[in-house]
C-alpha cells in the first residue's frame, strides 16, 4: 500500500463503527475509505458537501464522506468536530440527512 502524502485532517481520533456497518463493510474497504477522506476526498458527496468539507477543516466542524463497498453498499465516515473520533456506518437516509445539517 503507498505511503500518503500528506494527511490534511490531522488526528481521526478513536476509530469506531456501527455494529451493521462492520457486518457490510469490509476491513479492506474502511481502510481505503479512510485514507481517502483523510486525504479529503470525500467521496460521493454532492458539490455542496465537499465545499461544506473544504470550510470545516478551516473552522473546526464535523466532516462526513460518503463511499460505496464493491457490493453498491452506501456507508458514512465522520469524523468529529473536536477530532476526538471518527464514525463509520451505513447510509440511511433520514438520519444521515440530520446529521449533515448539524
């Protein structure tokens, strides 16, 4: 695997996932999902939310990226305001709405 450049978000924090998420998402796939939006890529997001990503790392807010396993299974890595932890799980709609108005 090649080293990475530059990480441009600093610390990920405590690395968790949902319990589903670890059920659909391969180890291999977090991994390469992870150094993309450490690098920040953030993967399937709309304009409006790779520019929203660009700002937080500037100001300090949360930051979500969206990634697809082999399979088409849609999951989110956010990593925290404080930086404290980064999250993965799996896309669901509603919920995953709210959270990106938070």
């Amino acid at each position: 695997m090649p080293a990475m450049k530059s990480n441009a978000l600093g610390p990920l924090g405590q690395l968790v996932a949902t319990p589903t998420a670890l059920l659909a998402v391969t180890a291999e796939e977090v991994q390469q999902a992870l150094e993309r939006h450490v690098m920040g890529d953030w993967g399937e997001l709309d304009e409006e939310g790779k520019k929203a990503n660009d700002e937080a790392l500037q100001s300090g807010e949360r930051l979500l990226s969206a990634y697809r396993t082999a399979s088409g299974t849609k999951f989110w890595i956010i990593t925290e305001a404080d930086r404290s932890s980064t999250n993965v799980e799996l896309h669901i709609s509603g919920f995953m709405l709210s959270l990106q108005k938070c």
